[in-house]
C-alpha cells in the first residue's frame, strides 16, 4: 500500500485538502490524524472493512467498541437515543472538546458497532477542520488513538510516518499535537453517571453537571 501523506496547517485547511481526505475515507480508507490532544486513527464509522484495519493495526481486542467523533448536534440526533438534560448540560459547557459522552445509540443503529448495553461513545472535536472534514463525508469517524492498544499515545507525526507508512491510506501531518491527557470519557447512558477515564477535562469541573443526573 503506497500512503499518502499530506501536511496541513490546522488552523487553516483548503477546501480541496478537506475533499482529498474525504474521498479516501469514503473508499473505506484509513488515516492518521493530528487531533487536540494526540493523533488518531480514521475511518468512516460504518464502515466494516476500515474498522476491522483499525482493529488490526491497534492489534484490540474486538469486544472493545471504537468512540466517535460528529460534526455537531445534528449528527447525534441520527444515531443517538433522545438526550437527557445531564447531556444537554455537558454538551453545551465541554462541546467542542476533548469529552466522550457514552450514550444510548437509537434503536436503528447497528448492533455489531455498539457497546455494551448498546451505547456509543462520541464528542464533537474542538479542531475545525475536523468537524468540516466530518461534515463533508457526512458520516461519523472513528475517534481512536493512533497506536497499539496499550502503548502510549503519539503526539509527534515524525512516530506516526514510521508506524503507519504503507499500513494506512492517508497521514495527515499537522505537527505537533498538544498532547497533555486524552479525552474524558463519562457515561451518561443509565440513571447513575459514571467517569471512566479521567482526562483532559478534570472530574471537578464535571462534577456539577453530573449531580443533575444523580
């Protein structure tokens, strides 16, 4: 596989790198990208042939569902149960961010891609050119970390050329990412919420949100 690599400014992406990147994916194709806190691996969220890479290239364990990452609220509306205020709160504080919220998926959402009890976990990123990426497949994107399940996340794309060149379809080279701490991770999707990792949200500032829910 001859990978394409692309470098980006993230605060200003052209349209035709947006199109570029969107037609890889939507050919079932995989990327690495820079987000706001490390780089992640990419694929259209529906579809099986680049998901199941994904799991091959993280060597995961295939009961371990993917998150993942929407353009906006209107997304989430497609394939999530109704919300709850507790996630109208969270979304209205920490969207765009670097905060999963685990919730019910809708009744139509495929079953073989939930997680237990038939939840999603999702956020909406605070990079730009993400959502407009997003946007323009139109169609969620697999939100994981751009490594092998257990290893530690990869802030520098110098790491992700030598990992992934000729195992993925497209880098996108943004420099640098912020690292610090990966997203939050809260679960919202029954009566009692639930922190399972805590990130680059703190749990203090959650806190009062999710006394709303308790």
């Amino acid at each position: 596989m001859k990978t394409l690599f692309v470098k980006i400014e993230p605060d200003s992406v052209p349209d035709d790198v947006i199109e570029t990147i969107a037609g890889v994916l939507l050919r079932d194709g995989v990327m690495a990208y820079p987000t706001e806190t490390f780089y992640g691996l990419g694929a259209v969220f529906f579809s099986g042939k680049a998901v199941r890479r994904i799991y091959r290239l993280k060597a995961r364990d295939a009961g371990k569902p993917l998150s993942l990452i929407v353009s906006g609220l209107d997304m989430i509306a497609e394939i999530a149960a109704v919300p709850t205020p507790v996630f109208s709160s969270l979304a209205g504080e920490f969207w765009p961010g670097p905060l999963t919220l685990v919730l019910k998926a809708s009744p139509s959402f495929p079953a073989r891609l939930a997680g237990p009890g038939h939840t999603i976990g999702v956020r909406i990123p605070s990079v730009p050119w993400l959502r407009r990426l997003v946007t323009k497949v139109g169609l969620p994107i697999t939100a994981t970390s751009a490594n092998t399940s257990g290893e530690g996340e990869i802030s520098d794309p110098a790491e992700i050329l030598r990992i992934f060149n000729d195992k993925v379809e497209i880098i996108v080279d943004g420099g640098p990412t912020p690292g610090g701490k990966a997203s939050t991770i809260v679960d919202i999707s029954g009566p009692t919420p639930r922190i399972l990792r805590e990130g680059a949200v703190p749990a203090g500032k959650l806190e009062q949100y999710l006394s709303e829910m308790s």
